[in-house]
C-alpha cells in the first residue's frame, strides 16, 4: 500500500510495515527508497496507523468493489504485490552515483 500511495498520490504520510515474508516484495527496501527520493517522508504513528490503514481500506473497496468490506481491498493488495507492485517497485527504479 505505501508503495502505491508514494507512487501515485501526493501523500508523504505512511503505514508502519511490518518485513514481509514474500521474496518478491522484499528485494526492495521502500524506506530507502522513500528517503532517498522525498526527505519529507513520515509515518504515522502506530496509536492510529491500523485505524486508519482500516478505514482506507473500506474507502478504497466501496470505490473499486462497491462494498463496505475492507477485506475486499486487502486481499486485492496480497494478489497485486507479489506480481505487479513488485514489478512496479522495479520498473520505477533507476540509480545513478556520483563518483
């Protein structure tokens, strides 16, 4: 999910993530990436993180299933991550050194 609202929103506001267990998401470390493309990145506290985590969820499954269940959402992200956001993740990245 922080990959997508970094990606493809104006928001520099994030989920605490908890390392994931799927090979394909973790070649990639996003907190690295965050900070070395945007120094305004934060996260949010992990007193509301789950709360609102949960309510977007609900926001965006009204929006793409016409259903109030987060779930919907959720399981959605765990289908999409292994494949295509880490292919994203990838796609997106390009580095450059100065020597």
């Amino acid at each position: 999910m922080n990959w997508l609202l970094f990606k493809y929103t104006a928001l520099r506001e994030f989920y605490p993530q908890p390392i994931g267990r799927n090979a394909d998401i973790i070649q990639y470390e996003l907190n690295t990436i965050f900070n070395l493309v945007d120094d305004n990145v934060v996260y949010k506290s992990h007193r509301i993180a789950y709360h609102d985590y949960c309510q977007l969820m609900k926001i965006l499954s009204i929006e793409v299933y016409g259903k109030k269940e987060p779930y919907w959402m959720e399981m959605l992200l765990f289908i999409l991550a292994p494949k295509y956001i880490a292919a994203d993740v990838k796609n997106s990245l390009s580095i450059s050194l100065k020597c």
